[in-house]
C-alpha cells in the first residue's frame, strides 16, 4: 500500500476503483494544428493559406483520418455503453455517431478546406458551428436539443483529429476514484456525481476551482496531492483499489484489509453526521437573540439547484454562470443560456438567484474565446474585462448573456452580479449595457424581468473604494477567494504557495469589515460567496461583522446554520473584534476557533 496526504478539499470517504484521467486541455490540443498552430475562434483568423493544390489534399487526408477515428472511437463506445449501461445511452452516442458521418457536413467542411483555404481544424469548427445552428433552428424540441450534442461531437472530433486520445469523464466506469494532475472545471461538468466515488488530484489549493466543483458536487476530494499519478500508476500494476478521505485529504492505495476495516468506519460516521445535518435543513439560521441572516448557495449548473433543494437554502448566493461556457468548441446561444438561467429560478422557487456574468480567464479558460497567452493570468484577461474591454465580439457575449439573464428575470427573482470588478467606471459602463439591452428587448417586445444589479467585491481596489461603489449597486458579495489571492499576492491555485494563502490573513478580514460597513452605510445588502463563507470558524466573526447573507456548497450550509443558532449577537461581535486584533492568520484562526466552541458547548 502506499499512502499520501493532498489538501482536503471536499468531505466523504470512498474506496473504488483508480481511473488515471489524462487528458490535455482542448486548447492545448488544437496548438498542435500543424498548418497554423494559431487556430482562433470559428476558423482559422490568423489567415492561413492552405488552399492550393498537394496543402489542400493534406488538410483534407487529416479530416478525413480524423473523422475515420472519432468514428471508430464511437462505434465502440457504443457497444460498450450497450454492454454495461444499456439502450438508453447506447442511443445516444448512437445519434452523434449519424451526426459525425453525415455526408452533409463532411462535404461542408470539405468544402471549406478547398475553396475557403481553412485548415482541417478551422473547417470542423465552422462545419460544426453550421450543424448546431441549423439543429437550434428546427421547430422540433427535441430535434433542436440535439444542437447541445453537437458541442460533444465537435470536441471528439478535434481530439481524434490531433490523434489525441478522447477520454470523457461522462462515460467512465461506474465507481471509479478519479486521479489526474488536475481537472478543469468542463472536466468536472461532464461527471456523473451519482456514478464517481471521487477525485484525487496532484494541484491546486482549497480555493481552487476544482475543489470548488467537488464541494458543489457533493464528491469527496483531495486536492495538491504531490506524487498522486505516479502512485496511481503503480497501484495498477497491483490490485487497482483506493481509499480516499476528503474530509482529511487522505488517499491509501491498495489498502490492507484493516485500512479497509478504518475507512469502513469513518465512512459510517461521515454518513451518520450527514444525517444529522440534513434535519437541521429546514430550520431558520436565526441566532438566539433573533438575528436571521440568509444561507445560499453556490450552483454553477441547474442540476446543482436541484441537488441542493434537500439542504433548502434561501437562494442562490453564486451560480458560475461560466460553466454553461466551458469546454465546447462553440459559446452558448442565447436561447440555451436563458434556459438554463429560467430552470435555476424556477427550482428556486421565488427565492432569489444571483446570476454571475461570465467570469472567465485565470484558470478557466474557454475553447470558444480565443484568449491570449499571458505571463500573469490572474491578473490579466479575465473576468468582466475581458467582456467589457474586449472588441465588439467579446461585448456581444456579455450581451447575449445579459439578455438571457433578463429574460429569465421574468421566471423569477433573478439578480445578475458581476466578477473582478477593480474600477468604479467598470460599473458605470456595465449598467450603461444592461440598461441598452433591456431597451433592445423592450423594443422587441420580448418578455423579461427586473433585476437587481451587484459586484463582487474580490479585488482590493473594489474593497478599498467600496463606499463608492456602494452609492451604485443594489447588492455586494464578496468573493473571499479572490479577495485573498489578490490582497496576499497568493496564487489561490499554486500548492507550492499554499501556506501563504491565508484565508485568516488579519488584512483580508479587514476588507471584509471596511466592505461590510460600506454597505451598510448605504443600506444594500452584504453577502459572501467565497470559500470562507463555509468555512465553520469564520460563521461568527462575519456575523458580527454584519454580514447579512453567506454562501456555500449545499452540504456546508447546516454546519454554518449550527453555529448561527448557538450564537448570540454579542458573542459574534466579540469573535470579529478578537479576529480583527490578531497580530497573524494562526492567531485569528485561533481565537475564532475558541469563540466557535464556545458557543457550540
Ligand atoms: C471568489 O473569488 O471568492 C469567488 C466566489 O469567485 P470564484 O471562486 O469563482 O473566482
Ligand atoms: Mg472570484
């Protein structure tokens, strides 16, 4: 057996099966193109020229190879989804398989490598592209959701292209531990939580998006595990079998029968305090003194509203919006965005949902947004930026989006919050679009909502002139994550730096309480909607604090509730006080500690 310890990123105990995922990002994939090595958004914009005689018949040989193996790749998938999953999924990969070998698109993208001069990768983008629009144009629902497929078929066809082998996570055996060097957000998106035991992989920190996924997700996950897929490697050469305690960021590795025994052990006692977490699910978070403050959630799909509605949250604090966005060779169309949107504010019953913008760039970037290379990600091409300092083309995926959202305002309370704000312009020029859209729908006597208009408080700069922004929005939420990547100069991602992301850091709580009071000078309301939210110790000092609504991954939200209704008022200002004296982060943490005990005693 071989046993490591990772950073515990999401609670849960399961043995399973290693399943070693390695696949390389779809950008990554398509800077292999040999004929331009720069292939940009629906084709090929650095202008290649490929056109003539023997570049022509090469790029053509590469589709058609490309195609012949994304073929063969779903005729077996295929039988093997028949074998083990049934006709049900068999069908559709059955479907796409019709789709892939449609003479139509192969003589469209043909087409495009001969008379347009594209190369084999900007031909299967626009030929794809082309296919998905005509399916979204048929009256025919369930015709026109066969566009979504269309995302799927694309991706497996420029992998097959690049003669990358396709791995899906969508697809995969049921049970498996999932072990790779890291899972982008669009990896996690395709994973059926009900079919995965978990994921174990070698980067990232407790902030990091895939940790994130996995708490959304309900999975169990162990993060910045050094060493994991060599030792992933190596158990397959035995038994193949691994334990994983995410609560304690442990992974065995061809466990021993009395490991086995241990883990059996822990497993009941997380199931038995889950349980008991559950019953307090339909308890208000009032404090003993009667001080009620809201619990949301954080979604990033509609399938997360729904799997969140047993721990009955009093709305949605976050929906990522941007991994409706991930991962598919072509952006979401308006329609496919408002559905979305509708369906988490119908789940949600009433209950307010607040829609983040594309908050994309850092560490999630996006196959459909061609993204320059930069030294400093972070700090660079991401967020609201890059949709409003964009040319005309990145504007028009905030305004899609933002009519999208406006129209789903009229299914129910829909607030739309935007990600990375530094400058107050930024907002100035923001509510100048959302008024512009809404005047476009107006016009077109489309039906749509008010919505409340808020920032996330996540950049220093934000939080140092929050007085001001506080005189122009209805709603702050601050984005703890960021908050302390940026005040801390700590990549929130990088493991090697783990230790000096310190959530506790005395200045990111100062923040916290500078932004707080701003808002609460100007009677908007105050959330948060990084990690800290639901991170138990920090429940009292944002209390009193003032914090007027906290949110978290589902399964988080009772253990804050527990505190908040030990808590009395003056205890919670007491905690926030000590937290805001301390010299350092083991300090805050310390006395925040003490004071959560305290009152849970
Ligand atoms: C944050 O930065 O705290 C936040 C909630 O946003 P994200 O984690 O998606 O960057
Ligand atoms: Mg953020």
């Amino acid at each position: 057996m071989t046993a490591l310890k990772g950073i515990a990123a999401s609670p849960g105990v399961v043995l399973g099966r290693v399943f070693v995922y390695t696949m390389p990002r779809l950008e990554a994939v398509e800077s292999r193109c040999h004929a331009c090595h720069r292939c940009a958004w629906f084709g090929c914009e650095a202008g290649v020229e490929v056109g003539e005689g023997s570049v022509a018949e090469a790029e053509l040989k590469v589709l058609h190879d490309g195609i012949a193996a994304a073929r063969d790749q779903l005729e077996n998938l295929v039988e093997r989804v028949r074998a083990e999953r049934g006709d049900d999924l068999a069908e559709v990969f059955e479907g796409h398989l019709e789709i892939l070998t449609d003479e139509g698109l192969d003589e469209e993208m043909s087409a495009a490598i001969v008379e347009r001069k594209l190369c084999a990768y900007g031909a299967i983008r626009e030929g794809i592209e082309h296919q998905r629009n005509e399916f979204l144009a048929l009256e025919d629902e369930y015709l026109r959701e066969r566009a979504d497929d269309l995302a799927d078929i694309g991706r497996r066809l420029l992998y097959a292209t690049a003669g990358v082998p396709f791995m899906s996570l969508g697809d995969i055996p049921e049970g498996v531990i999932i072990v790779a060097r890291d899972l982008t957000p669009s990896d996690t998106a395709q994973l059926d939580p009900s079919r995965v035991g978990g994921f174990a992989v070698e980067t990232g920190g407790r902030t990091s998006h895939t940790a994130i996924m996995a708490r959304t997700l309900e999975l169990p996950a162990v993060v910045g595990c050094v060493g994991i897929l060599d030792a992933a490697q190596h158990a397959l050469e035995g038994k193949g079998e691994l334990v994983l305690d995410g609560g304690k960021g442990e992974v065995v590795f061809n466990p021993s029968d009395a490991e086995i025994t241990q883990f059996e052990q822990r497993r009941a006692a997380y199931l038995a305090d889950r349980e008991a977490m559950l019953a307090l699910a339909s308890l208000p978070a009032t404090t003993r003194d009667g001080q009620t403050v809201m619990l949301g959630v954080n979604i990033g799909t509609p399938a997360d509203a729904s799997a969140a509605i047993p721990w009955n949250p009093d709305g949605v604090g976050l929906y990522r919006s941007e991994f409706l966005f991930m991962d598919q060779p072509t952006l979401p169309t308006e329609d496919q965005q408002f559905k979305a949107y509708a369906t988490v504010a119908k789940v949600m019953k009433g209950k307010p949902v607040i829609l983040r913008t594309l908050d994309v760039g850092g560490d999630k970037p996006v196959a459909a947004i061609p993204f320059p290379e930069e030294d400093n990600p972070f700090l660079g091409w991401r967020g609201v930026r890059m949709c409003l300092y964009a040319e005309e083309g990145n504007q028009g995926v905030l305004r899609t989006q933002l009519r999208a959202a406006l129209r789903a305002a009229a299914e129910g309370d829909v607030w739309v919050m935007y990600p990375m704000i530094s400058a107050y312009e930024e907002v100035l020029a923001i509510k100048a679009l959302l008024a512009e859209v809404q005047a476009e729908l107006h016009a077109q006597g489309k039906r749509y909502g008010q919505v409340k208009t808020g920032i996330m408080v996540e950049t220093p700069g934000a939080a140092m002139i929050a007085d001001k922004l506080a005189e122009i929005v209805d709603f702050f939420s601050i984005g703890s994550n960021d908050l302390t990547q940026y005040t801390l100069a700590a990549d929130r991602g990088n493991q090697q730096i783990a230790r000096c992301y310190q959530t506790f850091h005395p200045a990111v709580w100062r923040l916290v309480a500078e932004v707080i009071k701003a808002g609460k000078a100007r009677g908007i309301p105050v959330g948060m909607c990084g990690e800290l939210a639901g991170i138990e110790e920090a429940a009292l000092p944002l209390l009193g604090l003032g914090l007027d609504e906290y949110s978290m991954s589902a399964q988080s939200l009772p253990r804050i509730k527990r505190i908040i209704r030990a808590a009395s008022m003056d205890q919670a200002c007491a905690a926030a006080q000590a937290v805001l004296q301390a010299h350092t982060a083991a300090e805050a943490h310390a006395v925040a500690h003490a004071a959560m005990r305290a009152v849970l005693e």
